[in-house]
C-alpha cells in the first residue's frame, strides 16, 4: 500500500467499532493512532454535502499554508472536483458509508507533481446522529509551493450495513500511473530539492593582477 499512514487509520476506525456500523466520536484515543495525527481530522457536518474541519493535522496546514481549522473540506480541492466530494460526503454521512478518494496534486511553477489518498470514516456524534467523521489524507511527494489544491483521480465508496458488515464497492480507486524511481520522496518542510552547481565554460582565466580596485575620492 502506498499510503501506510491511513491503512493504520483504518484498523483503528475498525477496532473501535466492532460489530456496529460506526465508533462513537467520543471513543477516540489520539494516542493509538500517533504515528497518523499530523494526517489526521475530525469533521463537522454542517449539511448535505457539506463538512468542515473541527481538528486536522499539522500536514493538512502545510499543505493549505494555513490553519484550515473551521474551513469545509471542499477548500482542498478544486473547483470542478468539489461536486463529486460532496457526493462522497452525502455517501458518508446519510448511508453510512466510507470513502476512498484518490487524488492528484494541482501544478503550477513551484508545485512539484502530488499524490494523495483521502479517507473518511463515519462517526457517531454526542446526539447520537452520524455528524462527525475521522479522516485522513495522506501525499506522496514534496509539498511545494502552498496552497495545493487536489483533482479527484477516482472514489470508491463501501456502504455499511446496519449488522457492521460492509458491501463491496461498486469502484475501487484507480491505480497511479507509473513513475521513473526516485521522482517522488517523503519531505516533511517546503523544501525543494537542490541543484547542483556547475561552472561556467566561458570564464576568464584566472590571473595574478587584481580584479577589482579601490577608488577613493574626496571631491
């Protein structure tokens, strides 16, 4: 699995729930899943299709250069792919399901090509209604220059069913397309890789007598 991170996620989601549908919200323990939580959220449903932040991770930030904290999820993703997270969200919440979007980075001068996974988990809030959930989204490759905004490569969404049990999706996420060795690497900055130095053919050869002088005036 490419993404590690938010197989970890999962196997949480899924201890905690048992044999139910969904985990209660207050049976998180960020503790068990500390390797995760600079990937990791909690979102709000504020209506269909729509969900904001109320926690997220350092990463998310970065990838925003900015506190996304109380932002809608749809922020990350660019215009023409919003409609189709939306629907995600609907899935998520109304059925319940969980989803699997997978994703490719917007480009632009300083924004390096950007893999990314997302994943989102149904939780049931305080109330007792299903309006909270656990994500987690998940890059491969160097952040770039902030923000970076995602197009949506594919969705895959499992309904569960009212014993706990989950239905085949319908669509798994597609694969990447192949890449040369060594194009993509973990960073945890906005570095981008350095390149190397190499002088120029054309230069002067060097010479004893001075290069530059020193003229001094009193006019």
């Amino acid at each position: 699995m490419r993404f590690p991170i938010l197989q970890t996620v999962e196997s949480y989601w899924d201890s905690l729930r048992g044999g139910r549908p969904m985990p209660d919200r207050a049976e998180l323990d960020p503790r068990r899943i500390q390797t995760a939580l600079a990937h990791a959220f909690i979102l709000e449903r504020l209506a269909p299709g729509v969900a904001r932040f109320r926690l997220a991770g350092s990463h998310l930030n970065d990838l925003m250069g900015m506190e996304v904290r109380g932002m809608p999820l749809t922020s990350f993703f660019l215009p023409d792919a919003r409609k189709r997270v939306s629907q995600s969200l609907v899935h998520v919440f109304d059925e319940p399901a969980k989803a699997w979007l997978t994703l490719s980075g917007d480009r632009g001068i300083g924004k390096p090509p950007l893999d990314a996974c997302l994943l989102i988990l149904p939780l049931r809030a305080d109330s007792g209604e299903v309006s909270r959930a656990l994500g987690c989204l998940a890059t491969l490759g160097p952040v770039g220059r902030a923000p970076r905004r995602f197009d949506i490569r594919s969705t895959a969404v499992t309904p569960i069913l009212p014993d706990g049990s989950l239905q085949v999706p319908e669509t798994a996420p597609d694969e990447w397309p192949e890449r040369p060795a060594g194009v993509f690497r973990e960073v945890t900055g906005l570095a981008e890789p350095a390149h190397g130095y190499r002088p120029s053919p054309h230069r002067p050869p060097r010479t004893d007598r001075p290069q530059l002088y020193l003229v001094k005036s009193d006019a």
